[in-house]
C-alpha cells in the first residue's frame, strides 16, 4: 500500500517535470502590440538569425559578439529594461519592447529594426519574455499618466531650472548639462560596468525616443539598470513638465523652448544663480 | 489570544507536515509547545582581514562636515576586539519552525551619505520604510534579482519610501550619487536570526525541538552553515570562524 501511494507521487511528480520541460522548450509565450499578435515560436528563429550574437543563445547578454561592446548587451535573464511606460521596477509592456526594438538604442551596438516587419518584432518580444520567469509571475506594470502638455511659458521654463537645481539632476548630467556633474565619473550599471549621464549639449537623440513626452517618461519611470532612478515620487506632473521644457534649452537645437529662453536670457542673465554645489538655481521671479 | 494563535500555529505545521509526507497515514503529534532551545555563540575570524579604508566624501561637502573629525570607514569587514565580526547574518537556513511573519516596520536611515543599519535583515512582505536625513538629495538603488529592481530618487525633505520585498533574496543596495554608500537587504524566510554586533556574539531563542541547519553569512567571506538538533529547553552553544583574508 505504502510503496504504491509513492510509486503514484513519484509518477505525478515526474509529470510535473516533464510538463515544465514541455512548457519550457516551446517557449509557449505570446505578446501583444495592438492588434497584433506576436508568438515565440517563430519569435526564436528570428532570435538566432539576428539577435543571437550579441545578447546570447540564453538570453543573457553574453553572445560572441559582447566582449567588444560597450555598454554591453541587455541581459534578459534579469528582466530589467531602461525604455518602458511603466513604473520603476515593474516590468515593461510589450509595446515598451516593440518600440525599444524598433527605435534601437542611440550611442550603443543595439541599431533601429526597422527592416523587420512588426509581426516579426512582435514575435521577438514574445520570444525574449521567454528568458526570464518574471514575465509568467509578475504582470507588466500599468503606464505612468502623462497629462498634455502645458503651454511652454518662461515661467515654466525657470521653475523647471530650480528642478534642475533641487533634484540634483546636475550632480551627474552637469551644471550645464554636459554630463560633467561631481558623480559622472562613478556611475555604474547593475552590473557594476561605468555607465555615462546623458550629455544634454552633444545633441543626441535621447535613449528612450525623442518627443517631450518620451523627456518626461524618462525621469519619471527611471531608466532600471542604470544610475537614472525614478523621480515619481517628487514630482507633480506640472513640475515634471516644466523641467521638460528646461532641459531642451541644454540642447544644441532650434527649439520652441531653446528660442524662448535665449530670448529671456538677453535680458536677464544676470537674475541667475548659478547652478551646483550651494547653487539656488533659482533666479528670474 | 495566545491560545488561539498556538492553535493556528499547530494547525499550519500538521496541514504543512500532511502536505509534505503524502504517503505517511496520521501526522505526528503536535509537540507540546513552551519547551524552546536556543541557539547561541560567537562569530570571529582568523588569519588577516583587510582593512577598512576610510571613505573620501569629498564630492558631498554635507557628509564631509558631519563627520567631520572621524571619517568614515568601509564596512564590509568590520572587526571587534578578540578577533570578532561584526554585520554578520546568523539565521535558520533549513529545519525552521515556529516562525512568526514580521509585521512590524523596519527602518533604513540615509545619514551622513552611509546606510544606517549597513545589514538590514527582514522577512518577505515586511515593511521597509527608507528616510533621507541628509539635507541633500539620495537615490536607492538596491541590486535585486529575484525581486523586481527599482531605483527611486529621495531629495532633501522628501517623505519616506514605503516598500516591501515579497521573495527571500540577499540585495545590495546602493547610491548611484555617492558611490561609496553601500548597504544589504536581507530577506529571509525565518524569525529565528540575528545581526552580529562588535563583539561577534549572536543569540537565536524560541526553537521549538528539532533538527536546525544555522548559516552564518558574512558580505565579502560568505556562508557557512552546522547541523545543531535542539531537544528541550536547552541552549546550543555553536561558534563560526570565518578565514580572514586581506584582500
């Protein structure tokens, strides 16, 4: 009796296994951007044709091709995405990694994918949610509300300076935006490599794509991995705004924002207190 | 109160027991609680351990001042007199029970640019509640891998961090703005555990009878663990000797 009662555990138990090595090797996972509906399996044929030699054949980051790029290659093991809608530590959505996929990473190894079609991206997203058992335990988290965007004033502009200066963002991107702050030198990613700031004045394109709602998405999801964390929980949409509009007057561009300060600027330079250490930021009214 | 708690408590081991042993008819009787062990010792060390560097602030002039006089040392290995470690985790790492879920608040100070306590032990779903006393801006970082990694910036004057960590996981923590600051969360299963302090000593109570593995965890020398079989109401002296290395 008792033998039988453990030759049905160990039978059910090998069960278990096998339907989780079953589970494991189709990789039975979906994504979904829009109306379209991406699958892993095709997904992983994709992989191996273009994704493999750089974030590896296990997902890891460690493909043949890591050891000369730098920053290196995303690890997808860990589940952890700088471009996402979605609150820091939560996981991305689909459409977060579709649009990463598609825009590339600017300044690093990782180009647009554009020439895929979008069910062929689709079918990658899903496929990469397949390297890390987050994607079957935790849900994405749900995307940031970002309200419209107010009317670009000067004021806006200046209480967007005093952000600049209260948040310390120019400890790391620089009194003037140039990645130049006291901490650039020591930054590092989760994995303890030296990781750059963002430098405003070399007019790059931002990592996370290029619309002031994407700026605003940026500081107030976090980049996750690297040194940028979430200002969420400090900033009031307004004031998220008004730091967005400030921070386009650090590009080298002919923006509305860039055109309204310098305008300010010929008049009242001298109102300003100067950005960093012991600095008030403040400045104008 | 107690009676009914006891009662929950007995109910959770013999459904735990029933579910584990399947094939076993009729579990084993509950014990008779009261009757509770301990488990108690020293951590110390032999050989050479580093030593602790004092840490330039420089870049954070607040920090500089209010240390000013006794600078800061690295803590990753800390020593006391007689060769013992402080900031060593001392906890049942297999054979635990009578634990209780922690339902009280833990606290971690950001203070003069350190984490304050540098070891921070808590259980799955307890909160954490980060404050930043500096009178400037700090982002918490802390390295996880099995629970979600987040990084949040904390300015001067901002209200706590209210926060959990729902799996068992050793994360380090850092501050990506003062890249010396450096600290550890960790979570673990069990009540039974304990912090060692400068004088290395540790003391686990409550321990029903049975069979325990104590794991002994130390940041830069890792874990070692003993089997101890506690039988009544009696106290197990169990010591760790980590090897000291200086680098």
């Amino acid at each position: 009796m008792k033998s039988n009662t453990r030759l049905v555990a160990l039978l059910s138990g090998l069960g278990v296994l096998l339907c989780a090595a079953g589970a494991n090797s189709a990789r039975a996972q979906t994504s979904h951007i829009g109306n379209l509906t991406g699958h892993a399996a095709p997904g992983s044929k994709l992989y191996q044709r273009y994704c493999v030699g750089c974030h590896g054949a296990d997902g890891d980051g460690a493909g043949e091709n890591a050891p000369w790029i730098d920053p290196k290659p995303r690890d997808f093991t860990l589940a952890v995405f700088k471009c996402r809608s979605t609150p820091t530590g939560t996981l991305p959505t689909d459409e977060d990694l579709f649009n990463a996929m598609t825009r590339g990473f600017v300044t690093t190894n990782m180009p647009q994918w554009l020439p895929l079609t979008r069910q062929n991206r689709a079918d990658l997203v899903a496929y990469i949610k397949s390297f890390s058992p987050k994607w079957k335990t935790l849900k994405p988290g749900t995307p940031i509300t970002i309200p419209a965007e107010p009317r670009l004033t000067i004021e806006s502009i200046l209480h967007g300076r005093q952000l600049y200066q209260k948040m310390e963002c120019w400890k790391c991107h620089g009194p003037k935006g140039h990645a130049d702050g006291p901490s650039a030198a020591t930054l590092t990613d989760n994995k303890d490599l030296p990781i750059r700031p963002y430098d405003f004045e070399s007019g790059s394109r931002f990592m996370c794509g290029v619309t002031n709602q994407d700026l605003y998405k940026i500081f107030m999801t976090g980049l996750d991995g690297t040194p940028m964390p979430s200002f969420a929980d400090n900033l009031e949409p307004a004031g998220a705004w008004d730091l967005v509009h400030f921070l386009r007057t650090l590009q080298p561009f002919d923006t509305p924002e860039a055109a309204l300060w310098k305008a300010w600027l010929a008049s009242h330079a001298g109102e300003l207190k100067p950005i960093g250490p012991g600095g008030g930021g403040g400045g104008g009214r | 109160m107690r009676t009914h708690s006891i009662a929950v408590l007995a109910t959770v081991l013999i459904t735990g027991g029933l579910a584990r042993s399947a094939s076993i008819v009729g579990a084993a009787p509950p014990r008779p609680p009261g009757a509770a062990g301990t488990i108690s010792g020293k951590v110390t060390y032999t050989g050479t351990p580093p030593k602790m560097k004092p840490i330039d602030m420089a870049k954070e002039p607040n920090c500089v001042t209010q240390h000013a006089g006794a600078p800061v040392l690295t803590e990753n290995v800390v020593t006391g007199p007689g060769n013992t470690l402080r900031w060593v985790l001392v906890y049942i790492s297999a054979g635990d029970q009578g634990s209780t879920p922690a339902t009280e608040t833990v606290r971690l100070d950001q203070k003069g640019c350190q984490y304050i306590p540098h070891v921070l032990v808590l259980q799955p779903n307890q909160p954490l509640d980060i404050y930043n006393d500096d009178p400037h801006s700090h982002n918490i970082h802390p390295l996880a891998k099995l629970n979600p990694e987040w990084n949040r910036s904390q300015p001067a004057g901002a209200p706590p961090i209210h926060t959990k960590w729902e799996q068992p996981e050793f994360i380090p923590v850092k501050c990506n703005v003062h890249p010396w600051m450096h600290g550890w969360h960790l979570v673990v299963t069990t009540s039974h555990y304990a912090v060692t302090g400068e004088d290395g000593a540790f003391t686990l109570s409550g321990l029903p009878a049975g069979k325990y593995t104590v794991t002994a965890w130390q940041e830069q020398f890792g874990a070692q663990s003993q089997d101890v079989t506690i039988s009544g109401s009696e106290t197990k002296p169990v010591n760790f000797v980590f090897k000291a290395t200086p680098y």
